[in-house]
C-alpha cells in the first residue's frame, strides 16, 4: 500500500487520492508516495500557477498600465551610457 506524505506526516493512502489532491494544489503542498517500508516512491510537486500565485504588484500591470509607461518619454542606450560615464 502507497501512504501519501504532507510534511512529513501521513495524510492518506493512494486510494484517498482523488479527494486530497484538490487540497494538496490549494494549498501548495508537495506530497511524498511511501510504500510500506517508508521509502520513497515518488513525488508530486503542484506547479506555481500564475493567476494565483503572482505577487501584487505583478497584477497591477495592467494593458492600461503598460500603455501608459510606453507613452512617456525615455532615452537611448547611448544617452544613457553617456550618463553613467561609459564613454
């Protein structure tokens, strides 16, 4: 029998599976497959999902946002080497 691991304790059998697994992704928790002897036999590492997993200011760019930076002025690679002394 396969023994599903969460931080190191036991969370379920392999058959409990399909009921665990929609918490293990909310929660982002990587999850260990042990056999009877405690070894390891795989794992399940949930994947970043960007819509959720983003950080604030990252949601903030918005297409408006975006619009709005491109319109103001800038300079070239050259006005700013000169700038830094690089030339």
């Amino acid at each position: 029998m396969v023994t599903l691991y969460v931080g190191g304790k036991a969370v379920g059998t392999l058959a409990d599976a399909a009921r665990l697994f929609p918490q293990f992704i909310a929660g982002k928790s990587p999850v260990e497959f042990r056999d009877e002897g405690g070894g390891l036999v795989g794992r399940f590492l949930p994947e970043p999902r960007a819509d959720v997993d983003d950080p604030e200011w990252v949601k903030a760019i918005t297409p408006e946002e975006t619009a709005r930076r491109t319109a103001e002025p800038g300079f070239t690679f050259e006005v700013m080497k000169e700038r830094l002394g690089w030339q």
